[in-house]
C-alpha cells in the first residue's frame, strides 16, 4: 500500500516492501506519527549524528532524510522499504546512512530514536551496544504502540542507559523518554548466546548452537524446530539445499552434517538471523561449502537450481499476523526448485498450510504430525 504520511517536515509517500496491491498495511502507525510530532514540539536539535534504529519501513528516516540520520535495522525487507521511500520521496543516494545490526553503530550520537521492537533481546543488544556512543546532552526517546511497551521494555532502558519515564498515550501509541547518565555501570552484553543441543535430534544431537539477539527462541530449541528436526528428509543425492527462513540455521547445518557433500544455502531477511546461522554452521566443523544470504526469500536463486528446500514460514510481520511471508516463499521455492525437487515445511496445524501448497505446486503430502504441528511435503512436477 502506497500512501502518504503527514510530518512536520511536509508530506511523505510511504510503501513496505515487497509491495502488493493486496496489502493493506500502512508503512507507518501512529507510534512513528507521535515520535516526529515530539521532535518538532520540543525544537530538538537534529543538527547533529541522529540514529534510528528498528524504524520498520524507513518512516521516520524518510520524514528526518534532510537532518542526514542513520538507520540501524535488522530487517532485509525493512532496508529495502527504506531504500525506496527515500527514491519515492527525491532523497538523493547517502543522504541516509544505511545500517545493520551486524554493523559497527556510530562512535557519537546526539539524539537516538528507538522503535521498539518485538524483541526484549534485540532491544537489550542494541542499546548495549549504543550505550558507549551517548552522551549527557544526547536526546533518547523510544517509540511504539502501548501493547508493545511493557515494565520490562521501560526497565531495560533504565537499567542500560539512565532514568526512564513515559508519556501520556495518544491513539494507542506511547514514547519512551530516557536521560543518558554516562557514568551508569552497565551490564556485559550477553548476546550472541550458545548452546548445546539435546539428543534425539538427528545430525546435530548434542551439537552447538549459536543465537544472536533477536532470533526466535534464542536460548533455546523450540518444540516446533524439534519436531522438524526428528523428520527431516534424508535428502540423499540433494546437492543444492536451501534452509528458508533459517533463523540460527540449525535445520540447514542438520543437513549438512547428515550429508556432507550437500552445498546448503542459508537464507532469512533478518541480518540478526544470517550471522547466527553461519555461527552456528561454522561451530559444528561442517565442511566449508555453505552460502549465507540476507535478502527476500529465494530472490535472485536460479530458476531449477535447487534439490531441496527446508522452511520454517514465519506468519508474523512484526505485530500483523499475515500469511503473505508464507505465500512468496512457497512460491519462490516452486521457481526454485528442478523438477522433482522437493519442499519440506513445518508449521501449525491450524495454518492450513496443506492448502496453500496445493494450491502452488499442486500436490501435498502429510509427512508427520503431532497436536501442534504437522510436517508437509511439496514436490515440484
């Protein structure tokens, strides 16, 4: 959906991305709208390193674009929305700094803008790892809508960078408004987080596991990642593996240890993902012939490439419960995949997966099931 934002700066055309005529969402919500009222209200000084972090789809950057901010982000599909809002709306190439949360933040910041995310981990990670860079004149305020800030989001912020308070909610949204005391004692950072595995699951029984902040369920095994695990094909003969939507890449390196001289590609649009995959890949001592990739789905995999395709969908998109995620990597597995090529899913039962599958390839079968989830197989005819 391609609309229009009002800000104090002017009028700003906004679209997610990938863009679907289909989609309803709005690239922004009232939590971004209040976060630049505020700004403009309180005069606060932009002259100087503003940072951005967790800014969805490029909203706020877009609206800030002529103060030259930067954006920290974990999400593919969020910087690439950036990337076009900023085109859409004539700011010309670097005018905004563009990073992940993979990448080396600031040395100083003067006024930090935060979205919170979904994540208490993410949050914990990135305000760890900004807190060096502040400093006493440093603006801080957070933004969301009010049922995703919680004591605990207000209490991290406290505790890492100095007293915290809330405003008054307007349309369901709240900021958080922090004073940066540099002299606070700040915990070490606990991210990225390790892990052996149980056994029981397959290849990678007892094996090590590496999760950086942000990832789903990143200090431990979740039941649905374990019952893949216990039915995964054996894909012998597969030579092109693709673990979609890899998270920590445990399901791909699974793989690649049953089968050494499988070539596994591992792939999410989360930056936070990829590195844990590629941790944890390379903790485990699996043969070097892997590929790790942060981007949209199977884009820019050759058509008929692929063996095998492994997937976990998401049905989140950050607080919309959507089933978009799933459409184009179904999709994008079809393309992918040479004929007879196989793709293995894991999801809810309740996702009706089965349907969609059929719908794309044709054809499903029900591999294996328990009263939570069912493993479904789609082979590419």
């Amino acid at each position: 959906m391609n609309d229009g934002m009002t800000t104090p700066w002017g009028e700003r055309a906004l679209a997610r991305f990938p863009e679907d005529p289909r989609d309803r969402l709005r690239a922004w919500d009232a939590s971004d709208e209040y976060l630049l009222r505020h700004l403009a209200a309180e005069a606060t000084d932009l002259s100087g390193t503003v940072v951005v972090v967790g800014d969805r789809w490029g909203a706020l950057v877009t609206a800030l674009a002529e103060h030259g901010p930067v954006q920290i982000t974990d999400s593919f599909l969020g910087q690439e929305a950036t990337r076009r809002n900023l085109a859409r709306n004539g700011v010309e190439p670097g005018a905004v700094r563009l990073l992940t949360t993979q990448d080396p933040p600031p040395g100083r910041i003067d006024v930090l803008l935060v979205r919170v995310p979904k994540s208490l981990a993410l949050l914990e990670d990135q305000l760890l790892r900004l807190a060096p860079a502040l400093h006493e004149g440093t603006v801080v305020v957070g933004t969301g809508m009010v049922k995703e800030i919680h004591t605990s989001t207000l209490a991290l912020f406290e505790r890492i960078l100095g007293p915290t308070r809330t405003s008054l909610a307007e349309r369901k949204a709240r900021l958080i408004l922090c004073t940066p005391d540099p002299s606070r004692d700040r915990p070490a950072n606990p991210w990225p987080y390790s892990y052996d595995l149980p056994d029981g699951v397959g290849a990678v029984s007892g094996r090590r596991v590496v999760n950086h902040a942000g990832v789903f369920c990143a200090d431990r095994l979740d039941i649905g990642t374990r019952f893949f695990l216990e039915h995964l094909p054996e894909g012998r003969g597969a030579r092109r593996v693709v673990d979609l939507g890899c998270g920590n890449g445990v399901v791909g390196t699974a793989m690649a240890l049953a089968n050494p001289e499988a070539e596994v590609l591992f792939t999410d649009e989360s930056f936070q993902a990829v590195a844990s995959a590629e941790a944890t890949y390379k903790a485990n001592g699996v043969p070097e012939h892997a590929e790790f990739r942060v981007g949209d789905g199977l884009s820019g995999v050759p058509a008929g490439s692929v063996d095998l395709v492994l997937n976990n969908p998401p049905f989140h998109s950050h607080q919309a419960t959507t089933d978009a995620t799933a459409w184009r990597m179904f999709t994008g597995a079809r393309r992918a995949l040479r004929p007879g090529g196989e793709l293995w899913v894991i999801g809810n039962r309740h996702l009706g997966y089965h349907v969609k599958l059929r719908r794309v390839f044709g054809n499903s079968r029900l591999v294996a099931s328990d009263p939570k989830f069912v493993v479904l197989k789609a082979v590419k005819r």
